[in-house]
C-alpha cells in the first residue's frame, strides 16, 4: 500500500451501526511505513474489529494496525518466530480448517481484512517470469488525493483481501507479535493464464472482499459466525490487470516503477482507455515531489477484465461441508 497513513485512514471509512460515517482508529500508526514492494516478513496495514483489542467494545467498530505478513500461532513455543519451519504467508481457504497453523486463530474469530492497492503475479515465459499488477477497476476520482479532515475519500480504491490474524506473545516475556496470513482461492480461468501452474499447483489467488458488506461480515466475528462468513470466501470477477517491468522482482526495489504499466510487444498498438489514464495520473500524483519517472516516460498499456468464475466447486463450499460436519458453535463464542 503506497498512501500516506492519514489517506490510508480515510480510504478505510465506514459506516457504523447507526448509519453513521466513521473512519478507524490507527493502533501502532507510527510503525506503518507506505510502499510499492512487499514481500513475506514484512509489515502491513490491515483491518480489524476494536473487541479483539478492547473486549468491551462493539465488534462493529473496526482498527487500523500494522502487522507482520506471515503468520505465527499463538501455540508456537520457540523463543524466536522465524524458527518456525513452515510458510505461512498464504492460507488456502480449502485446508484453513484442517491446519493447526489456521484453525484455531479463526474458529476464534480472529478475522482481519489486509489492505493493499494490488498485488503482483508472475507468468513464466521462455525468457523468465513476467510480472502483472492485479487491482481493483478505478473512477476517474481515483486520483484525487486533496481531501482534509472528514471529507469523503475519493482517491485509490484499495483492495481488500481476507486474512487470519493471530497474536504470539515469546516464552520468555516480551512484546506481543501479531502477524497475519492472506486467504487464497481457485482463480478463475481468465486469472490462471498468468500462472499456469495456478490450478493445478493450487496457488490460486487471494480472496477478495468486494464492497464494505462483505468487510462488515468478515470483520465483525462477535455477530456473523465463522459457518456465515466463510461463505464470503470466494473467487472475484471484479478486478483489472496489466503487465509491469521485472524491476518489481527484485524486493529491494520500491519506489511508483514497480506498479507503472508497461507494453508487451515494441510494435504492439496500445489503445488509451480511461483506466490508463487513472493509472497513470495515480501514478504521476504519487511521485510528486520526487525524482522518480514522470507521466510522459511511462510506457503504456492495455487493462484487461476479468469477467468469468471458475464453474467448479468453490471453496466456499468444501468449507460448508467441513463445518456441517464439525458442527462448531458460533464465533461469537470464542471471544479474543
């Protein structure tokens, strides 16, 4: 996520019960630092209800705070976290409740919503790996990032992925360590053709909470139970793509470069659409003030849609079944 923290807050508003306009707390807001390449074992802003911080309070109110990409079991015993022998960056959603690393964290309501402008997948092709940046479709508002105090936010719409928290506290005594897990499904066939290993490996995509609806229900585990809210896990139709340079391959490089569009093929035709042009004015407006690459030297692009879901089974499903059969009782019971 590239916005300044006070942005970031904003594009994060709500509504509360009472129909109100709220925008959420930051909690640790000075460890949050903005960026354009984010691998494992970094930090990042996600979402969360107050109660899992403050048990009095009403699981609707939502936080802001910034966690460690990976995720660590609260039943993990070593004195140091990157002992931990097993990748826990991404869950997938049809295993989530058979793994000890997973189940316990959501059976006990310890949902998050991790915030990002996008995120990158990789195509293997005969001279290596090209990389896309996969978000969510922008308005023409998109770029608007002068707004003060309650304004409503009109700029970057963030995507917004489903996520495990848990929180690990070191044997020894010491800081509480919470980090976090991203939740994967099948992708659709128009996503796969990126990885073609996609489906067959299972590597899916992350899963994507369209609309602050579906955020509410994920969010607010003390009202919709976990058997509710799995079934918000499922694949999306609502995102665009495009190709960028394999500078973003290396993770030490971060700066607007990472996600700028770049055309496939020197002789190929690219047609201006109003996406480009949100892209790259986004992309212009962030690198204000830098000596970065201006509007006229970024190359341009085609945005594609995705518009079909995978016709199989979902994972929604196969956790519905998993469920009926454990017949575990309502999150709102495991209070955090």
């Amino acid at each position: 996520c590239s916005l300044a923290a006070d942005n970031l807050r904003r594009a994060c508003a709500y509504r509360d019960r009472r129909g109100r306009q709220r925008q959420p707390e930051w909690v640790r807001q000075e460890r949050y630092q903005p960026s354009y390449n984010k691998g494992p074992q970094s930090s990042g802003p996600v979402l969360l209800s107050r109660r899992h911080l403050q048990q009095d309070a009403d699981s609707s109110e939502r936080v802001l705070m910034d966690m460690r990409w990976g995720l660590v079991p609260s039943w993990f015993k070593q004195d140091n976290p990157s002992k931990l022998q097993f990748n826990t960056s991404n869950c997938r959603s049809d295993t989530m409740l058979s793994k000890s690393s997973y189940k316990g964290a959501l059976l006990k309501g310890k949902r998050c919503v991790v915030l990002a402008d996008g995120f990158y997948e990789w195509q293997q092709q005969s001279g290596g790996k090209q990389p896309y940046f996969i978000y969510f479709p922008q308005t023409k508002d998109a770029v608007d990032k002068e707004v003060e105090g309650d304004e409503e936010w009109k700029g970057w719409r963030l995507l917004t992925m489903a996520g495990i928290f848990d929180c690990w506290e070191p044997p020894g005594g010491g800081e509480m360590l919470y980090t976090y897990s991203i939740i994967t499904v099948d992708a659709s066939k128009d996503v796969s053709f990126i990885h073609h290993r996609q489906v067959r490996a299972g590597k899916g995509m992350p899963a994507i909470l369209d609309g602050d609806e579906a955020i509410r229900k994920w969010l607010d585990f003390a009202e919709v139970p976990t058997q509710e809210a799995v079934k918000l896990i499922q694949p999306t139709e609502n995102i665009v793509f495009h190709p960028v340079s394999t500078f973003v391959n290396n993770i030490r490089n971060n700066t607007p470069e990472c996600v700028a569009p770049i055309e496939l093929g020197a002789k190929k035709e690219v047609k201006a659409t109003p996406s480009n042009k949100v892209m790259l004015s986004w992309l212009k407006s962030s690198q204000e003030g830098s000596p970065q690459k201006k509007e006229n030297d970024l190359p341009k692009w085609t945005s594609q849609f995705i518009n079909s879901p995978s016709p199989k089974k979902t994972s929604a499903d196969v956790l519905q079944q998993w469920l009926g059969k454990q017949g575990q009782p309502a999150a709102k019971k495991h209070k955090a």
